[in-house]
C-alpha cells in the first residue's frame, strides 16, 4: 500500500497534540500550545544539525561543515522570528488561562538545555532538575560530559594542522568554554591569513550572536506579557531571564576583536 502524506507525518497524531487545559477555554491557548510544540521540533532539528557539525569540523571538512552551520542559522531566525507571532497574544489572554499551566514551564525544557550544552554552556544543575534514572536526565548526563561544538572546532582545528594549545584542547567537556589567551594569539593568525577556517570563525559568531538575539527577544516578550511576575513553575521570571543574556558561548572569537 503507497504511503500517503498524513500517514509519512503521522498528521493525525501531530493534530491531536493541541490539548489546551484552561476553563473557560482561552482562544490564545491554542496559539500558545502550537508555537512551543514548534519551538522543541526546531530544538530537536539543532540538535541533530549540531551532532552533524560537531563530526564534520572535526575531520576539517570546511566545506561541508560551513554549509550545515548556514542551515542552524537558518533555523534560528526562524526561531527569532516566531516570537513575533507569540507577541500577538495580549498579556490580558495569557493570564486568562496562566494558572492553569501550574509548575509546567519552558524553564523545564530540556531540549533547550541540551541545546546549550552542545554549544558550550555546560550548567550541572540543569542536570538534577530531571528526575534520577529518567530519559532526559540520562541524555542531559551525556551532553554535559560531551565535547562542546568549540571543542570539536579547536580538534578540526589540530587536524588542519593549525598549532592548537593544549590549554583549549585538553580542557574538561563538563565545563563551560572560557577564555583562553593562548588560544585566542592562534585565531589572531588565522584571521590575518584568511581561508576556510577564518570563514568559519565568523559564521561561529553569527551563531552566538543569533543565540544571544534569541535569548533577548525571549526575555522582551515575556516582560511585555508577565512584567516582573514569577515564572511559571516558580521560576525567577524575568529576572532570571536577564542573567543570561549577553554570555558569549565562544568568548575567544569577541575577545580577539580588540586586536585584529
């Protein structure tokens, strides 16, 4: 039997996964239940794009590795740009069926969280807020323990042939990328000889770049809707959300821009 559209993308499953939980029931709940099922299929996509990457820049295949990095990109302003959709939806609808959301909160997804552990922010506590023994407690553990994507950049790197210290490449996968002077008189050089990994460089800081933008409109949009309100889940909210803006997931590539 041929397989046909809605069979292949399981649509009546996907459809029947828009269950609002608000009574009365709200018409913005639908709206607000579509964009964050969306927003974890795109977590899942960058991860399997950012699993990719990672084995392609550590055989230093540029080409290939720059063309699936342009796809992340892609998808991240997709990303940014469906927050526009989510400010549609006044603060007065939101609070309508708020309460009835409970603990649940986007503080709770751990795609996002494996999201950043792959990009280098490494958070052991994001680890102990999944329950001992469950699934996404067991692949946060991994991610966590995992090289990061600059990580696997810096052994790309070693495998062009480029002096990599040893200071970048024997640091702990388990912890967050920091700064490392000797690594950035290494990218100096590169920049100043151009070529591939030069190039890839900078598509790494659109990629930061892209992601601090996404933090910040995350953080506008739910200013707008809560104000200065505890989060959901009883999470700091806003607050919370400011501290992370503005943190570099690869501080080397804006600490040289001082010196180029």
């Amino acid at each position: 039997m041929d397989i046909t559209y809605g069979d292949y993308l399981k649509i009546p499953q996907l459809l029947a996964l828009q269950q609002p939980v608000g009574t009365p029931r709200e018409h913005d709940e639908t709206l607000f239940i579509v964009i964050h099922q969306v927003y974890e299929l795109w977590f899942k996509q960058q991860l399997h794009e950012g699993d990719h990457l990672g084995e392609l820049i550590e055989r230093a295949d540029w080409d290939h590795a720059h063309a699936t990095l342009h796809r992340m990109l892609k998808i991240l302003k997709t990303m940014v740009s469906q927050i526009d959709v989510l400010e549609t939806m006044t603060p007065v609808s939101f609070l309508q069926f708020r309460e009835f959301l409970q603990s649940a909160s986007g503080f709770q997804s751990w795609q996002f969280r494996a999201f950043e552990m792959m990009l280098g922010a490494k958070e052991p506590r994001a680890v102990a807020r999944y329950p001992e023994g469950s699934a996404e407690r067991r692949e946060l553990e991994r991610r966590l323990k995992a090289p990061s994507l600059w990580l696997r950049f810096a052994r790309g790197m070693a495998v062009a042939g480029l002096p990599v210290p040893a200071t970048t490449l024997n640091r702990d996968p388990a912890l967050s990328t920091e700064p490392d002077p000797a690594m950035q008189q290494l990218l100096l050089k590169v920049y100043h000889a151009e070529g591939p990994v030069h190039h890839f460089c900078e598509s790494l800081v659109d990629l930061d770049e892209g992601v601090q933008e996404w933090r910040y409109r995350h953080v506008k949009m739910v200013e707008r809707t809560i104000g200065a309100r505890q989060g959901t889940g009883g999470s700091a909210g806003v607050n919370y959300l400011k501290s992370t803006l503005f943190r570099p997931l690869f501080p080397d590539l804006w600490e040289i821009r001082s010196d180029l």
